[in-house]
C-alpha cells in the first residue's frame, strides 16, 4: 500500500478559492459563461424565449449583453 499525502486544512482551501477558467487572449480576465434569455412574440402571439449560452469577459460583455433583435 503506497502512502497517502496528507493536506491541512489550508492548503484545501487555498486551492479551491483561485481563479477558475481560461483568460481571454485580449484583454487577460478570466472568461465566464453566462446563459441570456430573450422573450420574444411569435408570429400567434404567444411569448417566447430564446436561451443563448455565451462567453464573456471585459472586452465583449457590451456587446453581448445589449439587446439584440430576433430574426
């Protein structure tokens, strides 16, 4: 039986608390996602929702986060 690498309470903490996720290549933070739902009226009235799973980070979150028309 090999043994077992003993961690203290801290060093279990101090890894879980770091950045998570990749950096963006431009502007260097760390990129979340976010999901963006859209209500939208369909062509019978009825409200609908379009759900969008995107990417962000600083250098594209207005352009992601503004509203956009439905096609």
């Amino acid at each position: 039986m090999g043994k077992r690498k003993t961690r203290s309470f801290v060093d279990k903490v101090a890894k879980g608390t770091g950045p998570r996720g990749t950096r963006c290549e431009i502007c260097g933070e760390i990129i979340k996602n976010i999901k963006t739902i859209r209500p939208y009226k369909s062509k019978s009235g009825n409200w609908r929702y379009i759900e969008e799973m995107h990417k962000v980070c600083k250098c594209n979150e207005k352009e992601i986060l503004i509203d956009k028309s439905i096609s």
